[in-house]
C-alpha cells in the first residue's frame, strides 16, 4: 500500500512538471518544483520571463489555479513565480528558448541561433558548453545532427554524470519534430584535475622582512650613537665643573691682594705724617 502511494503521488508530480512544461514552457521556461505546506501544495515555477506567466492582472496565475484544482485534484494550490538570475547559465531556459525561436522563425537559420545561444553561454561565465540540434525537420542534405561547442566539457566520468547540468526541449514544426540538447559547465564547478599555479609571494616576503630587519639594526645603531654623544657631552659637562671648582680659590686671592694693593686715602695719609712727627719728636 504504501508503495502505490509513493508512485500515485510521483505520478501526480510528474503530470504537474508536464502540464507546466507544456502549458507555461514559452521563451525562458526552466523548470517547476512542488512542495507540501501546511495550507497546501506549493508550486514554484521557475523562468527567466516571469510576465509572460502572470499576465495581466494575474490571470495566467488564476487559470494555471483552476487547472490545477479540477485536472490534478490539489485543494489550495499556491502558485508562485521566481526568475532566474542567470538565464543562460540554465541549459533548460537555453533549450527552450532555441525552441521557441524555431516555432516562431522556423529551422532555416538554426546555425546562426546555435552559434548566438553558444556566445551568450560562454559570455555568461561558463566553463563549457555543447548545443545538440537533431531531427528532420533541420535543412540539410548530408547530416540531420548538428553539434556547436566551446570551451572545456567533461564527457564521461563523475563530473559528467553529477556536475555537468543537462536540458533539452522538442520543436514540434511542419517539417518534422527537432530535438535541442543542451549542455553545461558552470563557473561554479571545480574540477579534480584543475592546476593552479601560486604567485612567488613568499620570496617577496622575505626580501620585505630582511628590508625591515635592515631599517630596525640601523635604527639600533643610531639610538646607540644618540646615547654615547650624550654619555660624552654629559662627561664633558663634569670636567668643566670640575676645573672651575679647581681654580676658583686662586681668583679670590688674586681678588685678595688687589685690595691690599688699593691706594690710601688723604685722611690715612693726614694719619701717617701725624704718626711720622710724634715719631720724630720722641
């Protein structure tokens, strides 16, 4: 029982993704996710050309509801739309648009759109990327499978199987149906046997610490030049002191002497001739 559940709602799933695919699946499609919330099943539809599905005054929103309500059986379908941020990094977006433009213009000219859509690819960032146009609606006389590629494209292994992003669409024309597959290598994929080669950075910092190293030892070396003047300047300071300590005693005699040598007054010399008289009166 709980097996038949599973697949009923996987078949559920995938009707809805074909419905939408079929119905809304214009210029820039990419694809549709489903998920369960507790108001009700939410649809996500995803392209690069939101207006075309909303419409004017939301009525492609309100038919894709009652559709969903009558064919599917959902009870409160929520529909939202998101655009894409990169539209021809998406192969889906890219297969549909190629087809779109065959439905319109026809397959006279599916070189030159193969080509266009190749550009804007690898303009867009790609690594790589492969356009696969067949069927026989394609007007040619010698092969009805076109190939276009760029860039590097893994083919087989783990990264084609996981990494590589695949999408295709079918034109249903006059002439005949025409298949698009649509390969790609994103920007954002690392590749196992990618080589990068660093930059000799570390030499240059090396030559930028010994550079350092050479500015600090002088640096050293002229604060212990700074030092030793001013040691000298500091001694020589001291002898000075020193010698002038040393000779003051001898200016105070000099000064000592000059005073005993000053020359008399009148009233010492008034004295001394008194002192001469008495002397020679006596």
């Amino acid at each position: 029982m709980i097996e038949r559940e599973i697949i009923r709602k996987n078949l559920k799933e995938f009707g809805i993704k074909e419905h939408m695919s079929d119905v809304v699946g214009k210029s820039g499609y990419s694809h549709t996710d489903i998920q369960k919330t507790p108001l009700g099943e939410k649809v996500v539809v995803y392209t690069s050309k939101p207006g075309l599905i909303v419409g004017s005054k939301g009525k492609g929103i309100k038919e894709l509801t009652a559709v969903l309500k009558n064919k599917f059986g959902l009870e409160n379908p929520q529909i939202e739309v998101s655009e894409i941020d990169r539209p021809f990094l998406n192969p889906k977006s890219v297969a549909k648009d190629i087809v779109s433009s065959f439905e319109r213009f026809g397959p006279r000219r599916f070189k030159f759109t193969g080509y266009k859509m190749l550009e804007l690819i690898m303009a867009a960032g790609a690594q790589g990327a492969e356009i696969v146009i067949t069927g026989r609606g394609i007007p040619s006389t010698r092969s009805k499978s076109w190939r276009f590629s760029a860039g590097h494209l893994k083919k087989s292994g783990n990264v084609s199987e996981n990494l590589v992003s695949r999408g295709y669409a079918i034109a249903h024309l006059k002439s005949g149906a025409i298949g698009v597959k649509v390969m790609i290598l994103t920007p954002d994929v690392e590749l196992p046997d990618k080589i990068t080669i660093r930059e000799p950075v570390v030499v240059e910092e090396i030559e930028e610490e010994s550079k350092e190293e050479e500015s600090k030892e002088e640096e050293k070396k002229e604060e212990k030049n700074e030092e030793v003047n001013a040691d000298e300047k500091v001694s020589n300071e001291k002898v000075k002191e020193k010698t002038v300590t040393a000779n003051e005693p001898k200016e105070k005699k000099e000064v000592k002497k000059i005073e005993q040598e000053k020359v008399p007054t009148a009233a010492e010399l008034k004295k001394k001739k008194e002192e001469d008289g008495n002397n020679k009166k006596e």
